[in-house]
C-alpha cells in the first residue's frame, strides 16, 4: 500500500481511498474473528470445562486460519498476515485447555471410580 494518505499528505485518488478502506475493514474483521474466541477461552477457564465446544470446531476452524495464513502469504495482504495467525493461537489455545480439562475430568472421574465398590465408598 503506497497511498500518501499514511504520509499524512491528502488525496483524492479513489484507488487510494479504496486501498485504505479495504485495509481497515481487513483489520476489524480480522479482530471480530479471533475476538469472538476471547469469550470461550474465558468461560473455559473459569468453569474448567470445554465440553460444550465440539473437537470437529477447533479442527476445522484451525485448518481454515492455517490456509488463510497461506491465502494472505501469497496475496500479500497484511490484514490477513496478521490476523490468521492470531485467531490460529486462539484456537490451538481452546484445544490445549479442552485437553487439559478434559484429561483432568477423567482423572477424577476414574479416581471417583475406584474409591467405590457397587456404589459403597470405600473408607
């Protein structure tokens, strides 16, 4: 992007004024699709449980930032260069806490299992 209005020099060349338009709604969608993660990865972390949030989700929705990366790479587009790789983090960041929390869920559920005989805890 060459537009002088970055320069802080004004111009009417309407090329220029789409080029910036693009870029800044670039920017705002790019944060509107790995801001709406913020609010998952919060309820997660706070009731410990991601079992609400489907594995088929963090993998598709990994695989696409991922080829996005790749689409922005070879456009040369910086809002997708640097947006793709956040909401990428943000999604191997659910897939990490769902599998902590999942991991830890069935280790208390399998502790729970053997400190019962027929339904009696054992003393």
């Amino acid at each position: 992007m060459n537009c002088s209005v970055f320069l802080g020099i004004e111009t009417d060349n309407e090329h220029c004024k789409k080029e910036i338009s693009a870029f800044v709604f670039g920017l705002v969608s790019g944060l509107l699709a790995w801001g709406q993660q913020i609010p998952q990865i919060i309820k997660g972390i706070r009731t410990k449980s991601l079992d609400d949030y489907s594995k088929k989700t963090l993998i598709l929705t990994g695989i696409c930032h991922a080829f996005m990366i790749i689409y922005g790479t070879l456009i040369e587009q910086v809002p997708i260069l640097i947006n793709a790789p956040i909401a990428l983090c943000m999604v191997i960041i659910l897939a990490i806490l769902k599998c902590i929390y999942y991991n830890k869920q069935h280790i208390d559920d399998s502790n729970k299992n053997t400190n019962t005989i027929h339904g009696t805890d054992i003393v």
